[in-house]
C-alpha cells in the first residue's frame, strides 16, 4: 500500500479472488484493546467497482478508522469486511495491498527523487507512465517547471513541496499501481477548488472501472458520488446519493448547510439529480 511501511506478514490462506474489487462491510464493529466505547457499530455496506463512494462525517465519526480496516491496519472487533469476495482476514497482507492504492490524510513523500517517490507505487514504471499518472494527478505542470524534473530531489517528507503538491504527488504515486482500489483519505484537503475540480475530473476518467472510495472534508468533492456513507458517532446514519441526503439525513444536511449557502445548496440538488 502506497505510504505504509512494511510490517510482518501474517500466516494466511492463500486468496482466491472471485469479486475484483468488490468492498463489502458486514455487521462491523471496531474498538481498540481495552477501551470501554466501541468507534465503529455495526457498519454493514458495499462499494462497487466503477462507483465513487464518499465517506462523510463530523470530527471522530470513525471516517479514518473505517478507511483502515480495509487494508488491514487494524482489525475490527466483531463482523468482517470483505475484499474481492474474501474475508481480509484470510488474505495475505502482500497480496491484499497489492489490490489497493492507499492515500493517507497525510501525504508521505520519502528522501529521494521525485522518480524514486513515484517507482515506490510501482518498481517498473517507465518514464511514460510515471508522467502519465502525475499529468491524471495535476502534478506534470509543477514537476516539468522543475530544472531537473523527475530527477529533481524530495527532502525527508517532502518539506520542500507545498501540502497540494505533496497531496498530488501521493495520489499519482497511488495512480502508477493502476489498483482495483482507490482509498483516498482527505486527499484534496490542501488543493484549490480549481485543481479539486480538474483532478476529480481526470480521476473519474482514469479510475472509471476501479472501485474509488473517498473521506472528503469539501463537500464539493463528493456531491457527484454514487454513494455517500453518513456517519454520526460511528454509526451509519444516511446512505444514497446527494440529493436524497438533502430530504433524509439531517446530519448529512447540516454539513452542506455549514459549507453551502442555501441556494447553493439547492443548486446542487438540482444539479446532481439531473
């Protein structure tokens, strides 16, 4: 997974995969060793291949722990979620990463050269892919203006790039693996509304047949999702589309409300029910 560092793996069958790209949470619940409150109960839904999922959610909904059960940072106390029609549980950690592009809230660049950042996503990339993934990215701009280009050197954490630009350079670095399984966890979160709206464009195009799930703070990132997951004190409390969520869910009304004006609000009801 793109970003994480490697850990042991765990003796596990081997997968057969059936469902490529097919993300289901059954009856999910999650809470650390010890801790008295569970952070996530009883998450139960399906993120298709080709459909665009949204997370959403007030500060410690449990957006980010859901995000990480997937690849298996952490476990969840009771329930099961489902990877390619397998329990992640019954699948080898290497092989269950290799089926997922990760983006942490958190862009993690590492010392090296931008070439070296990106072949981190995928050890073969030529050079063509490599420009390709950061042209989707909204990255080829800034890197071409560079002097030494795809040579040009990435300081410890990528100090020496701007947080979009990091941002950017941690999504093409997921983009070069060509995953069935987009995770992006707050990964627009530094860019402009401009360069949000070119890079979702791009990325719909791009990632068209994989399975994209996003937490997203902006609600313009997600207005066009097929489905948006609601959670509210780790529990799903609104599911469907944007315009549904208008008429159904308060909690997730009360978000766009705390972003959009009410016309604007009613505009994009309109404009994702067409």
């Amino acid at each position: 997974v793109t970003g994480v560092q490697t850990c042991a793996l765990p003796i596990c069958k081997k997968a057969i995969f059936s469902e490529n790209g097919l993300v289901k949470f059954r009856n999910v619940d999650f809470k650390y060793p010890g801790a008295e409150h569970s952070i996530l109960t009883n998450i139960s839904f399906t993120a298709e291949p080709g459909k665009f999922t949204a997370i959403v959610g007030g500060t410690g909904s449990g957006k980010s722990t859901l995000l990480n059960l997937i690849p298996r940072f952490m476990d969840v106390s009771n329930g099961e979620v489902v990877v390619n029609g397998v329990n992640v549980r019954d699948q080898n950690l290497e092989e269950l990463w290799a089926q997922i592009g990760y983006v942490p809230q958190r862009a993690m660049l590492f010392r090296g050269t931008v070439r070296d950042n990106l072949k981190y996503g995928k050890t073969d990339a030529t050079d063509d892919e490599i420009w390709q993934a950061l042209e989707t990215a909204q990255a080829k701009d800034f890197i071409n203006e560079l002097p030494e280009k795809l040579d040009a050197k990435v300081a410890q954490g990528g100090s020496n790039f701007s947080g979009g630009q990091r941002q950017r350079l941690a999504i093409a670095r997921a983009l070069i693996r060509k995953p069935q399984i987009y995770i992006l966890d707050d990964s627009f979160s530094a860019l402009d509304y401009t360069t949000d709206a070119r890079l979702r464009q791009a990325l719909h195009a791009t990632v068209a047949h994989a399975t994209l799930i996003v937490i997203a703070q902006r609600i313009s990132t997600i207005l066009s999702a097929d489905q948006i997951i609601v959670l509210e004190e780790g529990k799903i409390v609104g599911a469907g589309k944007h315009s549904d969520l208008m008429e159904d869910c308060p909690t997730y009304k009360e978000i766009v409300l705390s972003q959009l004006s009410p016309e604007e609000a009613a505009r994009s009801e309109e404009h994702t029910s067409e």
